[in-house]
C-alpha cells in the first residue's frame, strides 16, 4: 500500500495532522504521534507506505 507523501501541519494532543503532497488535497488526515518518527516537526516530509512513515525532508 502506497507510498503516499506527506507534510507534517501541526500538532494535536496526540496525534499530527498530515496534509497530502502527491496529489492536489486539502484535507488533513489525523495519524497518532505513536506511530511516527520522534524527531518529526511541523513542516518535516513524510513517506507512508505499509503504515510505516520515515522522514524524507
């Protein structure tokens, strides 16, 4: 499943917010800080793929 890419928008509690960056979206998709890299930051590149996300930028 995938790869999707992702930038990293802000912070909520527990969870971050991601907006898409390979394809024209809007919409936030909310994923549990849990599950993320720890060194992530508002602004950071995100790669998705198999539900795994590793920072690419």
């Amino acid at each position: 499943m995938g790869p999707w890419y992702y930038e990293v928008v802000s912070f909520d509690g527990d969870y971050v917010n991601l907006r898409r960056t390979d394809i024209e979206s809007d919409e936030l998709n909310p994923v549990a800080l849990a599950l993320l890299p720890p060194e992530i930051e508002v602004g950071s590149k995100i790669k998705c793929e198999y539900f795994q996300y590793e920072i690419i930028g």
